[in-house]
C-alpha cells in the first residue's frame, strides 16, 4: 500500500516516522486562500479535504491507468482558534512577537482537520474527514522571553506563531485533548480513519530499521 | 552557572535540548526501593529529592572547594498512578503486554516529581521542589496493535509501560496537563523554580547552534 502525505510540514511528517510509518511527500499547488468556510473548525476541513484531493489528482494524472495498487492520501490543515479569529503562520517576527503578547495568559482552540482518500486504480473510491480540536493554555512569558523564542525562528514555521515541542514547550502550561493534534497530525484520528477504511496502522509503509 | 540533570532519562535530556538547553548528566547511584511514600504524588517528589540531593553530594565531594561557582541540580522522577496503583517500568514485555490490556480504554495520572537545588560553593543554598501531574486518557488497541507496540521495545524502557511520543502517540487519545510532563520533565514547572530561585530560562546552559 502506498501512503502519500499531501503536506509539506516537516512536523507531520517526523510524527508520523516517529510513530513507525514512512509516507511519501507530495505537496498541491493549492492556493489556500481560495478556500473559505464559516469558522476556523470548518475552515481546516475544507483546506484537508483540497489538499488530499490535488494531490490525488496530480497522482491519477501521472498514473497512466495501469497501477493496480491501492494508495492512500493523507491532508491535513491546523489553525489555531484565538477570540474567534483563525491564526495561521505570522507574516513576519514582529506579528510573532505582537501574537504572543496577545496569547500570553490565555488560552486558545487548536484545530487539525484530516482527510484520508483511497485511491484505487487512480480513482477516489473511498474519504474520510474528521476534525481534532485541542485547548492550549498558554503561560504567560515576558517580553524578553518573547523576543528570545522569537529569535530561534521556530514560531515564524507554524500556525498560530507556537510551537509546543522546542522552544515554544516553555510557554505552552497545559492542553486538553491530543498534543501530536498541536502538531498538525493526531495518530488517534488516523488510526479511527484507517478502521474505518477497513484497514489498520500494520498497513501503512514502515519505517525500516 | 553549570546545570547538572541528576536523571540518566534520554527522553528528559531529549526535551530539555530541544527547548535550547544543554545540561551536563550525572546520574545518582541511588537504591529508589528504600524510599517510600504515603502515594504516589508523594513518592516521586521524595524521588526527585533523594535524586538531586546524591547529586549535589557527589559534586559537592568531588570538588575540593576552590570551585566559586554555583551549580543547578535537577532531579526528576515519573510514575503512573492507575486505580490507585503507582507503575514504574515494567519489567518484561510479558508485564508490558499484561498492562496495556488493563490500561486500554481507560485514564491514568503521570506524576512526575520536580527538584531544582542550587549549590553554591559545594554547599545546597536553596531548593524547590514541585508536583506536576498529567492527566492521560488511554486508546484501545487490539491485542495485535498491543503486540507490536511492546515489540517495538519503547514501553519497556518507561513509567507506565506508555510513550506519548514515538509508537505509543497511536494509543493516547487524549491529556489533561502538560505534554512534557507525561515524557518526564514539565518545562512550565522548570521555569517557575528557575524564577522562585531568581533565576531565568537565559541563565541555562544554551545548547550550541
């Protein structure tokens, strides 16, 4: 079974060969801002299931009808839900340094959505959608705490300017729910979507040894 | 100011490196079975402070009192409190087996005790110790999924036979609490005893870029 990850984040992708499982990595051209939804909930849905599907299509096109295989297509998409507005990655270091001042104390909403698509003799015969959502309590650093992880460049790389493992881990109290979700990727909702395609973790590529 | 993690854990050296900080290791010769405590919340703040203190003793012995500088002391130790119980690490894959098929489907809480002592001029000058306790609700793996996960080796090596990151991040739905804590060392609660001691996140040893 081949196993596509249609995300260019390096931090799913070492989830993932953490886990055991070795994905290849092709990533659409989607132009996200293209693709609206009523929240940040819905929204990261939405941009799962177009990045699942271009990379879907991109594999049907190059496959010239004679792969039997079955592939899998893994999108996911991650904001974070902050006083109702959707934060993706910031501009900019000064946007980074303005959002922690914000964040600091208080608490958001981080949201992955996940689409797993079947793909069998390049047609889709088979998707799955599902959302995870984890709370994060942020603590409260000080300005030149802010500066300092600002400079490690870390939180200029990930939706919603923090980064829960590294140097963001400090300033990151408590969450509520599935932290590799913080990350981009729950296993949990990938292994609940892989059952429900009728197949399992054993199924993926492992990494080898 | 020299930083010493009294803890021979890599996932302990693996967090704090990867929030910037490179401590020395030295790891205490301790007998952990002759201490005791009324529960387990009790018993890995004891550990930890039986930990940094045969730590601090050794620097202390070794230097011969010319060294003016002062040395931070962290000692940690994990346990799983489950029905009551408190599980360290299992002691083959048969226990490790044995205990996934009582902790699937169900929560836990990882307790890990926290002790920052501050030596200065070979003697201990201030200390704080501190509780963090994660909550950890549990996937349910197959009797199959429980098999390769021990297999892997990882759930042999830690408290509770379960690892949040690598292969076990497929069978933790869900923490209440901080992520860090569960792999054996809450960063939030080393920056609290760093400021209660004066001190800061900048103060530690930074890891060489």
């Amino acid at each position: 079974m081949r196993f596509v990850l249609a995300s260019a984040s390096p931090a799913r992708l070492k989830t993932l060969r953490s886990a055991g499982v070795a994905p290849e990595v092709m990533v659409s051209g989607l132009d996200e801002d293209e693709i609206t939804a009523p929240s940040p909930a819905d929204l990261v849905q939405a941009l799962a299931i177009a990045k699942a599907a271009a990379v879907a299509t991109e594999l049907s096109m190059a496959d010239s009808g004679d792969v039997a295989g079955d592939v899998l297509v893994l999108g996911c998409d991650s904001l974070l839900e902050f006083r109702g507005e959707a934060l993706g990655k910031p501009a900019n270091a000064e946007e980074a340094v303005a959002r922690w001042k914000q964040l600091r104390g208080r608490g958001g909403m981080l949201h992955t959505g996940h689409t797993l698509m079947l793909l069998r003799n390049s047609e889709i015969v088979d998707a799955k959608t599902k959302l995870a959502s984890t709370e994060v309590r942020f603590g409260y650093p000080s300005d030149d705490e802010i500066d300092a992880y600002v400079a490690t460049g870390e939180p200029l790389q990930v939706a919603g300017a923090f980064t829960i493992d590294g140097h963001g881990g400090w300033f990151v109290d408590r969450i509520i729910g599935d932290h590799h979700n913080v990350v981009g990727l729950s296993l949990p909702v990938l292994r609940t979507m892989l059952i429900e395609l009728g197949l399992g973790i054993a199924d993926l590529p492992a990494v080898s040894t």
